[in-house]
C-alpha cells in the first residue's frame, strides 16, 4: 500500500510539473529590458505563456524602408478579448529609438486583422514601413487576474523582392500588380539602379489597388514612366522592391522584360516574390 501511495504522489508530481512546465520554459522576457527576441521571417514563437495581470515583451530588428507585419493571437482561448486591437490596448507596439525605462508606444501602423487571411476578432495583426532600422518592440498585456494565456508571436517581413530591372539595349521592364483582398491597399515600388555610383533610388508611389473584385485591384508599372525622378532611357541595371500595408500574401506580382525592336521581339519573364523566398 505504502509503494502503491508512493507511485501515486509520484505520478502527480510528474503531471503536476509537465502542466507547469509551458509556463517555465516558454515565458517571454517580463519587462523591455528583458524582451524576447523574434526573428521576422514568418516563423512564430508559439505557446508562448503570460501570467495573470502580468506582461510578455518582444523585440525583432526591422530595415528601413521594407515592409513588415506583426500578429499576436491567443493560442486556447478563442474568446479571450484581451489581445484584440480593442481590448484596451494589451498589444502595444514601440518604435526606435526605444528607452526602456520610459517606452512610449507607436501607432504608426495599418490594423490588418480582419483582411484576408483573418486572423480572427480575437487577435491583433497590424503592418508598417519603418522609417528607421532597428529594434521595435512589442507588449502583450494580459489583463486577466486569474487566467494564464499562451500566445503565438509571429513578425512576417513583406517586402516583395526582384533581383533585376533593365532599361539597357531599348529594353523595358514591367510588373504586374494584384490585390488578393477584399480591402483597399496602399504600395510603392523602388527601383535602385547598382551600375552607377553611388547607387541611383526611383520610386512610383504610394499607389491604391482597390478591393480584388474591383477594377482598381491591379496596376501594370513599366520602367517607361511614373518612377520620380524620371529614369534614364539607357544604361541602367538594378533590383526591384515592394512595400505594401496589406497582410502578408495581399500582393501578388508579375514581372517581365520585353524589347520589341530590332532584329527581333524579346519577352521573358523575371522572378519576383517575397524578399527572402522563392
């Protein structure tokens, strides 16, 4: 009886420590100074546990002038208002420079958590354009003074990348912009030329696509017009880069070089697609 009694408190301690042991090894960084770090390239740091009336702190580095989205959603609570874009503001986001005695947050933001894919009316998911490279931060508050709840954190950069535009031998590049959702979304396109010295930046935008089932949600961009300043007619080679405040997979794009002169047409197209994908 004595073994049996043993083996039983030894089965609970074991059920009890696997039960503590999210909270253990998953809690986030507590306070700025201590905010866990996010890699922003779409992977998530999941389960992710927050005390009652207790807070976890991310901290990611974003580039200037790419384009990034940020989402915070309860893991086992569907119904848990506390993460939500109206829950009092629980998710805070913090942009540089960030003093972490006196953080101030930043609203400089597009709320995307209701566009396609949704995530949810219980979960926060917002974009922006940093203006600055650097360290941002975000706070997850949970406002409960009883109930734990485990997150998923997830920093996806958005920023559409080509590795080649060209305006040399009479050649035009074009691209072909969709917008998947059923919401309006702003863009801009850049084009920095490396065959000079230093490197030449050309921008189009920020353009609207509207709404996909709309006549507005595409645009075709050439290298032909529209980029200020104006592009030289010849002589000049590099890479592509969209930024958009849609969630991520909102922009679809097409490109292609053509050159339908002498001595004969030429079309082919040109990868594009998420900065660090396929």
């Amino acid at each position: 009886m004595k073994k049996f009694a043993m083996q039983f408190k030894a089965m609970w301690s074991c059920a009890f420590l696997f039960l503590m042991l999210p909270a253990l090894s998953f809690a986030g960084g507590n306070n700025c100074a201590g905010a866990t770090a996010v890699i922003p390239d779409g992977r998530s740091l999941e389960l992710d546990y927050v005390a009652p009336s207790s807070f976890a702190w991310y901290q990611f580095n974003a580039t200037a002038n790419h384009s990034y989205s940020v989402e915070v959603r309860d893991d086992l609570d569907p119904d848990n208002a506390d993460f939500t874009p109206t829950g009092g503001g629980n998710v805070l986001f913090y942009a540089p420079p960030v003093t972490c005695s006196t953080p101030t947050s930043n609203t400089n933001y597009t709320d995307t958590h209701l566009i396609e894919p949704a995530a949810g009316p219980h979960a926060t998911r917002f974009s922006f354009i940093p203006t600055t490279t650097g360290a941002y931060y975000i706070s997850v508050q949970n406002g409960s003074s009883s109930v734990g709840h485990y997150v998923t954190m997830t920093v996806s950069e958005t920023t559409i990348y080509s590795p080649t535009w060209n305006t040399n031998s009479n050649f035009t590049t074009q691209w072909i912009l969709q917008n998947t959702t059923s919401q309006t979304i702003s863009l801009t396109v850049t084009l920095t030329a490396t065959t000079v010295s230093p490197p030449e930046i050309y921008t189009n935008g920020p353009l609207t696509l509207g709404p996909s089932s709309s006549s507005t949600s595409n645009q075709i961009l050439s290298t032909s017009g529209g980029f200020s300043p104006p592009l030289p007619t010849a002589g000049r080679v590099g890479y592509v880069m969209i930024t958009h405040n849609g969630p991520p997979g909102a922009i679809q794009a097409y490109a292609n070089e053509y050159n339908f002169g002498y001595p004969s047409p030429v079309l082919f197209q040109i990868p594009i697609g998420p900065m660090r994908g396929k």
